[in-house]
C-alpha cells in the first residue's frame, strides 16, 4: 500500500503536470477513539477514523487555489488537482506571497509514537473510566456523579511540495478529563482534573479520581464575593489560559504583521514580570505536542519567547517570514482539513521555567486573594491590549490572611494579560508543572486579577 508521503508527492506531481507554477500537498490519516462518560455511566464509545488530502496549487507568480478532499482514492486526486488548478486560475493575486518551503534537514522523533497508547482497547478505556467513576465515589459518601472523557488520538502526517520538501511522522497521545460533583444541587462542589500524554502508561486515574473528588466536596456550599481586584493563585489550567491568549495576541507573526499584537513596539521591552521565562520547546518531549517539524514542512525547534520578562521573538511559518524577509521559524499550523488558526502561526509547545514555590507558599504569602481551578468560556475582548474575559469554573476558594477560608461562586473577569503578568509574585516549583494540550506549566500567584461579575450558581 502506498504511503502517505508517497501519496502526497504524487499529487504534486500531477498539480505541476497539468500546470501548477508550484504545489504542496498535505495527508493526514488519522483515528480519535473517545470515551465519554456522564452521571456515572458511559453514553459514547466510539472510534472516528479520517482521512484528509489538502492540495494548494500556485498559478503564475501569485495565484492560488486549494482543494481538500475524504479520499485518497485515484479519482478523488485528480478531481482534487482539477478543482484546486479551476479556483487558482480565477483567484485574486495574492502579492505576499513568494514560494513555499525550501526542504531542510528533518531529525525523526520516533518517541512521538508509542504503541502501547495507540493500541488502547475500548475495554481498556471503559475499564478506566470505571476507575475513575467508582474511585470518586469511594472517596466520600457526598460524591454524588461524574462526568467526563478518555480520549486516543493516532494520525500519520505527510507533506510534500514542488521545492522538494518530503516530511512524514506518525504519531499517538492520549487524554483524560474528570468533572466531579458533590452535595445537592443548592450547595453543589465540583472538582476537576486532567492529564495529557504521548504514553497512557502515565496515567493515574486512581489519583485523578481522588483530587478531583477531593476539590468537589471541598467546594460545597460556595459562597458569593465582591467584584474587584484580587491577588490570585492560578493552578497551571488557570495559567494556560493566560499563556494560551499571550501566545496568540501576541507572540503570532501573523498578528502582529495585521496590527492586532498585544506586543507591537514591545518586542525588546520589559513587559512581562522579570521572573518569567518562556521558550517555545516544538521538539521537547516535556510538550503534549511535540512533532519533528510544522504543518508545512519545516523542522521544529526551540524559540526563546520571554526572557526575564522581555518578549524577544516572534513566532514564523513561512509565509509571514517571507513577508517580513526572514525565516521560518517551524511554527505553521497544520492545513490538513478544517482549523480555525490555518495560516496563523503561533506557539503551541510553551514551556514556563518554573520557580521554587509549592502551592500551599503561595496561599501563605496571599493576604486577600483567590485559588483558582482553572477559566472558562474565554474570550479576547480587545486584542491590542490582550484584555480578556470568562468565568472562573470548578473548584474556586477565598484567601484570607493566608489561609482559604471557603469556596467561592462562579466568578466573571475581565482583565488584560499583560497587566496580570506584570507582577507575577510568585512562579511554582517542579512539583507544580502540569502538562496541557498547548503549555507545561507551573502554577503562579500573581498580585492582581480583576473580578468584575457575579454569578448564583
């Protein structure tokens, strides 16, 4: 059977043949195994497969059609070679653009793929989440139900294009998520954890019960405060969000080009509280998403984003480096299929260096002040400034004279990124990291974060 990357070079071969000035092809084969589970029981237990051919063709100098296609089919390949050459002829010029990648040297990843992880059966992963069902409810009688998912992802990733980049990987990750609930609905604690990795050998889904249950009776009866400001310990959920909005107001290539950065005219400037460094780590096995090389082709490395509290770099793919007269620096997004961040370059293997606090140092140091679980329907409010806003979800305490005096209610903030990572008082140990889906990360305490809504729930 042929591969995936012989697939793709194939399908350029065609878009040049019939007259194509240049052509990238893209496949990814994947499969997503899913587990999801509510009040106790498991309501879905099924396997996904996909199979997904992007082809992007160049007319002339400057004129470009794309076709994506279900199929890897003969036909299917050359409809998607005569749709995308049909729309690159009566495209607009597109006067950015100069040529795609030039191939460079790719180093393997092999670690990417464990085949223990990409061969959990469904009964493994229903007998997971029996544990993490009955583990919850074991731990204390006002454990009322659960809810939450096991997730496998499995792909084979392939891209070739007519400058002579050939680039393949195969890859597997795994995902849980538990949301506890304790007490009756009027006084009702909820609790949650996650865990993300390349091997489910990791997972400890007795420990997941346990502290998500732990968090759920802990936060039984919430309590209302006032809006205002707050000092605030951000578990790492709660600092990925944060990091998550940073990364794309602005440390994006893309953003900063179209006059929306957070970071335009800062880059060199002390913006961020000098205790925080930042590298994007695209290779590191210390990230969910490790991968050898990006969406197009170009090898992954490390980028140095912050350092002592000054953004340094920005983060390329091809075509905004080639707009800016530089490089690409290994940060495309993948085109393979439908993606809301196609063509938006940004980092997605952030790691923060930790510092030396534990959680309950930070709580100590805290006069008047929240712990929060983790954020919850974000959204970016105004981008220049990196403002921000959601609620706060799952699991939320007051701080009082460093000690936590009792959970709070579902909290809304609005605030700027950049002024909460202005004065970050304190950055978490080792025994803090978390790794999540876009970040590894400690957990922190800054001095300010602005409640501005209520809730009753």
């Amino acid at each position: 059977m042929m591969q995936g990357i012989d697939m793709a070079k194939k399908a350029v071969e065609k878009a040049v043949n019939m007259g194509a000035s240049q052509a990238e092809a893209i496949i990814l084969v994947g499969s997503t195994a899913l587990t999801r589970y509510t009040h106790n029981a498991i309501h879905q237990n099924v396997v996904k497969n996909n199979t997904v051919l992007n082809l992007e063709v160049v007319i002339g100098k400057n004129k470009i059609g794309t076709s994506v296609v279900n199929s890897l089919s003969e036909n299917a390949i050359d409809q998607s070679v005569e749709r995308a050459i049909k729309i690159g002829k009566i495209s607009t010029p597109d006067p950015d653009f100069k040529h795609y990648p030039e191939p460079l040297t790719i180093e393997p990843l092999p670690d990417i793929y464990d085949s223990r992880t990409a061969n959990v059966t469904p009964e493994e992963r229903a007998e997971a989440v029996k544990t993490l069902i009955e583990t919850a409810l074991d731990h204390d009688k006002r454990v009322t139900w659960s809810t939450g998912a096991y997730t496998v992802d499995t792909g084979t990733y392939a891209v070739a294009n007519s400058l002579g980049v050939e680039a393949e990987m195969t890859f597997a990750a795994a995902s849980a998520d538990i949301v506890t609930k304790a007490g009756d609905d009027a006084v009702q604690g909820s609790g949650y954890r996650a865990a993300r990795s390349l091997k489910v050998s990791d997972f400890d889904f007795g420990a997941m019960a346990r502290s998500a249950a732990e968090d759920a009776v802990d936060s039984i009866e919430p309590k209302l405060i006032p809006i205002g400001e707050y000092e605030a310990v951000l578990t790492p959920s709660a600092t990925s969000t944060l990091t998550g909005f940073m990364g794309r107001l602005g440390f994006s290539a893309r953003s900063y080009q179209d006059g929306f950065s957070c970071l335009t005219d800062k880059i060199g400037s002390q913006v961020f509280d000098e205790k925080l460094t930042v590298h994007d780590k695209g290779r590191s096995l210390e990230t969910f998403g490790a991968r050898p090389f990006d969406g197009e082709g170009v090898p992954k490395g490390t980028l140095r984003l912050v350092k002592d509290g000054v953004p340094e770099n920005l983060c390329y793919d091809n075509y905004t480096a080639l707009k800016d007269g530089t490089v690409s620096t290994g940060h495309a997004m993948s085109k393979a299929g439908s993606s809301y961040f196609r063509g938006f370059p940004m980092p997605m293997n952030m790691v923060v260096e930790p510092g030396d606090a534990a959680v309950d140092e930070m709580i100590e140091d805290t006069k008047r002040g929240v712990l929060i679980t983790r954020f919850h329907y974000v959204n970016a409010i105004r981008n220049d400034l990196a403002i921000i806003s959601g609620l706060t979800r799952d699991a939320c305490w007051l701080i009082e004279n460093g000690e936590v005096k009792h959970p709070i209610k579902v909290m809304r903030f609005t605030d700027s990124v950049l002024r909460v990572m202005k004065e970050i008082d304190m950055i978490g140990g080792n025994s803090t990291v978390e790794k999540l889906p876009s970040a590894t990360l400690p957990a922190l305490k800054v001095a300010k974060f602005k409640f501005t809504g209520q809730s009753e729930f």
